[in-house]
C-alpha cells in the first residue's frame, strides 16, 4: 500500500462524491481515470493566465501557451525516452493509430502484403488495420491467445512473414490486464522486415516504458487513461520514419508554404497537428505526467499489483465467480470476470446502486468475448487513488444483490 494513500486519493476531488447515498468507489479506470486537482488547475491556469493561439501569435500570451505546449511535449518525450520531435499530440489512442494506418499504412501495404493483429486488441488497434487490408487487398492475420489469455508466441512467429508489413499489438490487454512480450514481439518482427505498432493504451499508466530500448517504431496512448483530460492523446513514432510519412490531415500549422499551384509541409512533429491543436489539454497531460512521476510509476505499479491480488482473493470467495484470462500471466490492475447465471450487465447495474462503479460489456473487443463465447464479463481496474476498502465495498455489493439476480 502506498504510505500516503489518504493524501493521494484527497487530490481527486471526484472521489469525494457519493453515489446512490454510498461512498463513491471508482473501479473503472480502464475506461478513464479520474483526475487530480492539479491537473484541474492546469487547465483553468491555461485559460485563465495563458490563452492564445500556439505557435501563430507575436504577443505575450501565444508566446506563453505555445512555450508550456512545447514544454509538454518534453515532458511526455521524457516520460517514454524519445526525443520531442518524436511525440506528436493527437486526440488519443484511437486517432494515433487511425493516423498510422491512413499514411504509413496506406503507403506501405499494398495487395497481398499482411498486418499482424492480435485477438485481444481493443476496436481501435484491429478496425482501422481491417478497413486498410480491405482497401488496399492485404490480409490481416490475426495472431490466437493461449487457455490464459496471453499471446500464442509461437503462432505470432510462425505468421510472421516477407508479406508481413505491419504488427500491431497491444502492451496490456484492456480486457484481461494479460502484459504482452512485446520486446520479443518487435525484435521478432524486425527479423522479419515489418514495423510493429504498440498499443500502450492500458501499459503506460501502469508500467515504465522505453521507447528507445523496446525498439518499437510507433507507440500509442490516451491522456485520459493516465489522470489527463480527454481529448488529448500522442502518437510516438520513429523519427526517420516520421520523415518520411505523407500527411494524415491538411490545414493550418502543418504546412510549411501555401501556394495556389501547390503546398510544401513543415518538419515533424507539426506536420501531423493539423489545426488549432488541444493546447490545454497537452498542458494538462504534461502536468497529469509530473503527478505520476513525482509519485513514482513503480511505486504506483506496487500499490496497484497489492490491490490486485488482494481483490483476486476477495472475489474468488464469491460462489460462481470466473476470472477472464491471466491465470499465469503478467497483468495490470485489471480483473474481469463473470458469475455464474448473472447477466455482466445487471450486476453492473445493481452494485451502482451502492456507490460502486465498474465497467461491463464486451469492452471494445468483441473479437475476444465472441471467441470466449461469452454475452460480456465485469471489469473492476484499479489506479493510484484505489483503497482494499474499495474492493470490500465492491465485494460486499456483489454479495447484496447476487439473490436477486439468480
Ligand atoms: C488497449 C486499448 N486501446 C485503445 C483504446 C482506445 O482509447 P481511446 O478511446 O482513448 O482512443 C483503449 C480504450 O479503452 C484501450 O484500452
């Protein structure tokens, strides 16, 4: 447990609300976590201190807005290990790995080429490699996990192939919490000659990441998922590939001269920030960033690998209750799990009634809750601010409304 826990979890003034007349217990941070009132106060700070435009302005505030917006993307450069040019600011994981497939993908998968998947990612890291396989008349291969829910290493290898363009997999999966070898998995794509993609979505907030010495040539994450806002996401990407990847949207900021016959476009990371970008949000994310640092990742991962245990335990007393996956794997602070006879849903429904928010449903991943071939599971995740009260509140609720639901 971390010592200072009561002091962590006071700076998010959220968890002091009360649900349904109970003690608020957020058990959804897989989906987003809550935010600190630092970061709250950066974002009003920006609006309040420091408004303009970012890199467009002469005066003092444009000056002031685009020196912490630049100063944020070296703060999640230092954060990862890669240089700030490389760290390019989007709306989130989604758009990182949309903005991927659109220009790379586009430019280098071409008929009866092959991009790498896993059967555990999230929509976003499987959609958009599908629709670019059927656009372009590649075949996307999708690699199967083991009876515990990790990749099927040896099947992975054996996919791998010359045709092999792209592998995109993700670091921790967002339904089971299963931790992938991912610095195998790009050190065997490389043998074969393809770029590989990590979906850092569900790792970065848990554990110490290296761009540099995973080798990965693009990494993706989401702000909101790390105590940031929403709407403010990077898209980390090797430089000399960087260099030489058309734009993904065209407008203001990416462009380097206008002319009515043609255009020519500016340097990375502003040839892919399009437009006005999220300036406050990137603020907000670089502060989100100095809160997680200033603790300490590792010690967070400890605090959050305790409570995972703990809650294993407290859960499997509970007659009829199946943990999804992860059995002998590596995992983050994310459980799912069904009951027997009990609808995901319903049970996610009733134990809200006291103060106990989880996630149900198939998680965005509905290629691996079909082969499961179940309706959804629960999810309960868990971050910083996260107590073993919590996970009494949690089990306790369960244990209420089971009767009524069977
Ligand atoms: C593994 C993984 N990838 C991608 C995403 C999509 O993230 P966003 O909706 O922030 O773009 C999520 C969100 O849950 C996720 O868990």
């Amino acid at each position: 447990m971390l010592q200072n826990i009561q002091d962590i979890t006071a700076q998010f003034p959220i968890l002091g609300e009360r649900v349904n007349g109970h003690r608020f217990v957020y058990l959804d941070n897989a989906a987003t976590t809550q935010k600190p009132r630092r970061v709250l106060d950066s974002l009003l700070d920006v609006y309040e201190h420091h408004n303009g435009n970012v890199h467009r302005g002469v005066h003092s505030m444009s000056n002031s807005a685009t020196r912490m917006f630049e100063g944020s993307r070296g703060i999640v450069a230092q954060f990862i290990g890669s240089a700030p040019e490389e760290v390019i600011f989007t709306r989130g994981t989604t758009e990182s790995i949309n903005l991927v497939a659109s220009t790379y993908g586009m430019e280098h998968v071409g008929k009866g080429d092959e991009v790498i998947v896993s059967l555990m990612e999230h929509h976003s890291n499987f959609v958009p490699w599908q629709q670019l396989c059927e656009r372009r008349g590649a075949t996307l291969r999708v690699v199967p996990l083991t009876i515990d829910g990790s990749i099927d290493y040896e099947a992975y290898k054996s996919m791998l192939t010359p045709r092999t363009k792209v592998v995109a997999i993700a670091h921790a999966g967002n339904v089971t919490g299963v931790i992938n070898p991912v610095r195998e998995i790009i050190s065997e794509a490389h043998k074969a000659g393809a770029k590989v993609l990590i979906d850092a979505a569900q790792s970065v907030p848990h554990i110490a990441i290296d761009v540099k010495d995973l080798d990965c040539d693009f990494l993706v994450f989401s702000g909101h998922k790390i105590y940031a806002p929403t709407g403010i996401g990077v898209l980390y990407g090797k430089r000399e590939i960087l260099d030489a990847m058309p734009p993904y949207q065209y407008g203001g900021e990416m462009i380097r001269k206008v002319r009515i016959e043609s255009t020519s476009f500016n340097d990375v990371p502003y040839r892919f920030e399009a437009g006005t970008p999220d300036y406050a949000g990137a603020i907000a994310l670089g502060e989100a960033l100095r809160f997680v640092s200033e603790i300490g990742l590792d010690a967070i991962a400890r605090h959050e690998q305790e409570l995972t245990r703990y809650a294993l335990d407290a859960l499997s007393s509970i007659e009829g209750l199946h943990i999804i996956g992860g059995a002998n794997a590596a995992r983050t602070s994310v459980i799912s799990f069904v009951i027997d006879d009990v609808h995901p849903y319903d049970l996610g429904m009733l134990i809200d009634h006291f103060g106990v928010a989880v996630r149900t449903g198939h998680h965005c991943a509905e290629p691996l809750i079909d082969s499961l071939g179940l309706l959804g599971t629960v999810r309960a995740s868990f971050a910083v601010y996260n107590t073993q009260d919590d996970i009494h509140q949690l089990v306790k609720a369960i244990n209420k409304v089971l009767p009524m639901l069977r």
